[in-house]
C-alpha cells in the first residue's frame, strides 16, 4: 500500500517537460543554446544571451557548490510540518546555471556557501522524481 504524496508538485508544460523527463530517469538535464553555447535555467523558448530559440536538452553532471540557502522554520505548508526545519539551497551548478532545491542528508549547521553537492533523485510519485543536492560524496 503506497502512502499518498501530499506536498505540491511541480506544473509541467511542454516548455520543461524534457526537464522532469530526464528526472524520471534520475537524470539532470538543463538547456543549452545550440547556436551560443549558453547553458540556461530555468527552462524557456529563447537563449537570454543571444535570444534564438535554437535550445537542446543536454546532460549535466550534477555537481555545483552551495550559491546561497535558507532554513525554513516557519511552516508555510501543512504537508512540510514534519520537516521543518529544512534547507532550502542555490547550488551553481559546473555548467554555469544555479538551480533551486533542497539540501538533504546534511546537518542545517554543516551547511555553508561554496559547498560541494551533487545532484539526488527522489521518486515522489509514480509520475514525478524530484532533483535535490546533497554533500559531495
């Protein structure tokens, strides 16, 4: 008997489908420009480099380091009651792009900007894997 996910999931459209796709597969995946090279997140129609809308789904290894974070306390949300307090992360990734996410497997006071992390993957439910970081193993 499978628990019911309660949290709120992501909206998928046809702009990030590929994205939540590939996290399916525990693959990270972001949008890079074929005509400049500019990797980009989030997902849009136009590279904001150079505005061509010639974008491909690559592969991205993952890896980044801590941008910037917060440590929710407050519950803005029922269904996160039992986690808070929880870390809330900017990682950069190599590739350039800073993704938003969580910060798992991590003590809320180990959690420092410049931090390795790599990329997890956690089925939510049957149709949605979400993407969070954890410390460089």
């Amino acid at each position: 008997m499978s628990v019911e996910y309660k949290k709120p999931l992501p909206g998928i459209d046809d702009v990030n489908r590929p994205y939540w796709e590939a996290a399916r597969r525990h693959e990270l995946v972001i949008q890079k420009c074929s005509r400049c090279g500019h990797y980009r997140y989030p997902p849009g129609t136009n590279c904001p480099d150079c505005l061509s809308d010639d974008l491909e789904w690559v592969k991205v290894s993952g890896r980044g380091t801590v941008f910037t974070w917060t440590v929710f306390h407050k519950v803005y949300h029922p269904a996160f009651a039992g986690d808070a307090p929880y870390a809330v992360v900017a990682v950069e990734l190599e590739e350039g792009p800073r993704v938003t996410s969580n910060l798992v497997d991590c003590p809320l006071e180990d959690i420092a900007a410049g931090m390795p992390v790599e990329v997890v993957f956690d089925d939510v439910t049957g149709e949605i894997t979400l993407p969070k970081f954890r410390p460089l193993r």
